[in-house]
C-alpha cells in the first residue's frame, strides 16, 4: 500500500496567530512616538512668537517738487480773424493756407472801382474848396466893407474942411472983420464933422472885425466839410484791401476769388505760432501752489521728449460752471510742430524743496483714529507705529514734516493692518537689474522653506 506525504510550508512549525500579535505591537510603538513627535512640536511653536515678513525702506533726505499733472488743449499765442468792413466780390487773394505773413502785408483786394471813382470825385470837391478858402484869405474887402471906408474918408474930409474955415473965423473975428454969429456957426459945423467922422470909423472897424471874421470862418467850413467827405472816401477806398493785423500763419481762408465777401464774416484767419499756450483747468488747492513763472512741461502725442515751458496765467477767478482755475503753460514752438487743438499731458512745477525727508507713500496709512501714521522698524526687530505729518507729495513718494529722522526705516510693504510693536522679518527686495530670475528663485525656495519650518 503506497503512502501519501503531504508538503509543509515553511515555518510551519511557528504557533498560529505570532504575525499579528508583533505587528500590532511594531504599530503601537509608532503611533506612541508620532503622538511624542506631535506634543514637542507644539510645544516648541508655542513658545516662540512668529515674525511678519514686511519691506523696509530708509527714509531719504533729498529734493522733492510738487508736480500737478493735468490734460489741455494748444492754443496759439494770438489769433485774428480777419473780417471785411465792406461788402464786395472777392477781386483776388495774395496768400492761401499755410503762407507765412507779416503785420501790415496786403492779403486780399475786393472790387473797389464804384469806391474809386467816389474818392475821386470827393478828391475834386476838397481841392476846390481848398482854392476858394485860399482865394477868400487873400482877397479885398467886400463892397459894404469899401462903402464904409469911402464913408470914412470922406468924414475926414469935410471935418478937416471944416476946422480949417473956423481957424479962417475965428481970426477975422479977432481982427473985427467978421461977427460973432458966424463964428459959432462954424464952431457948430466943425463939432457936427467930427461926430460924423467917429461914427463912420467906428462903421467901418465893426465890419472889418466882424463881417472879415464871419467871411474866413464860412470859407474854412467849406474847406473842413470838402475834407472830411475826401478822407471818408479814401477810408471807404482802403476798405477794399485787407491787410494783416499781426506776424502769423494763415489758417483759414474760406472763399474763392469772385465770391461774395460780406461785411462781418471772416474772411482769413491769421495765427501767430511762434508760441503755443496750453489752457488747463485744475482743482482751486491746486492752482492755490502755483504762480507765473512757474516751470512746467507739456507732453504732445507724436512728439518723443517733453516740451518745456512756463507759467503765464494763473486765472483770479473760478470758473462758474466747473469751479476750476484756468491755467495757461507758454512754450515756444519755432519749428511749427505743435499744432492748435491738440491735446496734451502737462506736468506744472508748483513747489520744490531741498533736503526734505521722504518716505515711499506706500508706508503711509491711517490708523483706526484717523490719524496719519507710518511704522518704524526698530533695533529690536519689531514695528513701531508713529505719527507724522505731512508735506509735498510727488507720485511715490511723499515728504514727511514732522515724525520721523533721516536715521530711520519706515515699512513699505506690509504696513497696513499691522499692530504697534509687532515682530517683523524683514525681507531683502532684489535690485532690479536682477529682474525675474532672482524673484523666480525666491519663488522656488519658499515652499522647501516651509516645509523645513514644519
């Protein structure tokens, strides 16, 4: 009879259930020390306060300006429109768009032939009446002036006949040869000559003064009259050409030659671009810091570098509707590049002070009270909160007036929500030439650095 042996497994001969029980075991024993591991580590974190990471900055003593940025529009220095004071057919144009021209030059002529031939013909008139006033002023008296004088003389005569035959008389009647009768009569003859002597000389003195006067006033009215109707033809001549107010460029010149040009209605436009002003409104605390003089510059679409100029008007009054200040920045402009109506960026110089203190604005809050704060770090490594005043800020930066010493650091990154006396890590920012390798190795490392301090 054959006999089956059956096969043992290998250690077959260790008690059934030995595995289990030293696993069990070997389990218990890690799960013990996790648990020692876990209660040490958080022993240890409580004990040591935790460090906010936060960027510091110096605070630098250095010139600040006061800049104000604002949008305005180019105009030009000066501007005539030039209008007709007549109404005429255009006769003809000496410049057109773009023609360079100078104050007094002759632009244009209207139809002026009717106007011509009407100074003419007044030209005619004041130099007749000029010849008759010239005639009057040297002529004789008038005939009642020559009747008076006649008068007089004559006067003169009978009373120089008359005293001679009373001389003749009166010594006849010394001598006894003539009564005394004729005598008085001619004494009498002799008054009664004289009285009409006087009054035809005084006749003639009250027409030489009065009707000689009367005359050459009548003449030299005539003369005034004949002058004024000539020169007021002339002016109305010199209306047919329009001439430049000022040194300009023209701009506009709406007509054609034949076309109408109404009295009123622009007939060129004159600009003078040797300037250009930029008109802006700003904010009245703005306008308050700035004065003529003030430097300033304008930056033009199209243009690379910034144009520079100075402040010329700074308005006293407000304007109504947008309670705004006007404000005009002057720049020369010889080559004619900026041109009226452009819009452009201005950059106004209000203040500048030297050896201010400034601090990035990014460190500057507010604390819950309102008061305007920056936090210092301290030599102990913490955060402290202080209270400063403020001076002229210019984009990033701002000047500090009271609070603070050149000596000190002000946190510039992580400042907001910090508490007073709070400990801080600071981080060392990279420069910037060393761009975005340095932050992407940075970037890398924080999370093995984590994890190590877990």
């Amino acid at each position: 009879m054959k006999r089956t042996e059956t096969a043992r497994p290998p250690n077959s001969d260790r008690k059934p259930g030995s595995l289990p029980r030293r696993m069990l075991a070997i389990a218990g024993v890690a799960a013990v020390a996790g648990v020692l591991i876990t209660v040490g580590c958080s022993s240890d974190k409580g004990d040591q306060e935790p460090a906010v990471s936060v960027q510091v900055a110096a605070v630098e003593k250095t010139t600040i300006q006061q800049t104000i940025h604002t949008q305005a529009i180019l105009f030009p220095r000066q501007q005539a429109a030039i209008v007709p004071k007549i109404s005429a057919p255009v006769k003809k144009f000496l410049v057109k768009r773009g023609s360079p021209v100078r104050q007094g030059q002759l632009l244009a002529v209207l139809e002026n032939r009717d106007l011509s031939a009407a100074a003419q013909e007044n030209k005619g008139s004041y130099e007749q009446a000029q010849a008759s006033y010239e005639t009057t002023t040297a002529a004789g008296l008038p005939e009642e002036i020559r009747k008076a004088e006649a008068d007089a003389q004559q006067a003169q005569q009978v009373l120089d006949a008359q005293e001679k035959v009373f001389q003749s008389r009166q010594l006849l009647f010394e001598q006894g040869a003539l009564p005394r009768k004729e005598l008085d009569q001619s004494r009498v003859d002799v008054t009664q000559a004289r009285n009409q002597s006087a009054i035809t000389k005084k006749h003639l003195d009250a027409l030489m003064a009065i009707g000689r006067q009367q005359e050459l006033k009548s003449a030299a009215g005539q003369l005034e009259s004949a002058k004024g109707k000539y020169l007021g033809a002339e002016a109305q001549l010199s209306y047919s050409e329009v001439r430049s107010p000022m040194d300009g460029v023209i701009t506009d010149r709406p007509l054609y030659p034949g076309e109408m040009a109404a009295a009123g209605t622009p007939l060129l436009t004159v600009m003078d671009l040797s300037s250009v002003i930029a008109k802006a409104h700003i904010p009245q605390n703005d306008a308050a810091a700035l004065k003529g003089g003030d430097k300033g510059t304008m930056t033009v679409p199209g243009i690379e570098n910034p144009i520079e100029g100075k402040v010329t008007v700074v308005s006293p009054a407000l304007d109504p509707n947008s309670t705004t200040v006007e404000v005009w920045l002057e720049a020369k402009n010889p080559k004619h590049a900026l041109k009226p109506g452009t819009s452009v960026q201005l950059s106004l110089t209000a203040q500048t002070v030297k050896d201010a203190l400034v601090v990035p604005a990014s460190s500057v809050i507010t604390a819950p009270d309102g008061a305007t704060v920056v936090m210092l770090a301290g030599s102990d490594g913490r955060a402290h909160q202080k209270t400063v005043k403020l001076g002229i800020r210019n984009g990033d930066d701002v000047q500090i007036l009271e609070g603070v010493t050149a000596s000190d650091k002000v946190v510039s990154a992580g400042a907001y929500g910090l508490p007073d006396k709070t400990k801080i890590k600071i981080e060392v920012t990279e420069a910037p030439a060393e761009g975005s390798s340095e932050r992407s190795k940075e970037g890398s490392k924080a999370p093995s650095e984590g994890s190590s301090e877990k």
